[in-house]
C-alpha cells in the first residue's frame, strides 16, 4: 500500500466479502476471486509504466464514494505487486 518516490506497491486483500487491491489509499473495485484481484492489479501496475497512455479506473478513496476516473501519479514508476 506504499507509494513514494521509487516505487509503487500494489496490495491484494480481502474487502468488502471479496478481494480487491489498494494502492496508498485508493482501493479498487471488489473482485469475486483472489486471481481475479491479482490479475487486474497486474494489469494496473503495467499501465502504471505508460504514464502518457489516459487510463480510466473505478476507483474508492478517502474521501468518499465509488468514482471513476484516472489515478494521478507525476511520472512513470517501477511497481510491485504485494499478495
């Protein structure tokens, strides 16, 4: 659930009676499966490394509900996925 400078983390855990995974504190959308959350934040950590490419993610932060729209991130970084 990290974000910093060098590197993006990308989470899977359980949320919401599924799986869903967290970058800092955004929070997908809720997947049935454990590899069905896995698998889309592959693909999520993928697009991450094409910052010029416009992305649009459900998505849940903070500040309330469900939304769409592209996570800002300032440049293109190396990412993990966790779990």
């Amino acid at each position: 659930m990290a974000h910093n400078l060098n590197k993006i983390t990308y989470r899977v855990l359980r949320y919401d009676g599924g799986w869903a995974y967290r970058i800092d504190e955004m929070l997908s959308e809720t997947y049935d499966t454990y590899d069905a959350a896995r698998s889309a934040a592959d693909g999520a950590a993928k697009e991450q490394l094409s910052p010029r490419k416009a992305v649009v993610v459900p998505f849940k932060d903070r500040r309330g509900p469900w939304r769409r729209g592209r996570p800002v991130f300032r440049d293109a970084l190396p990412s993990e996925l966790d779990g």
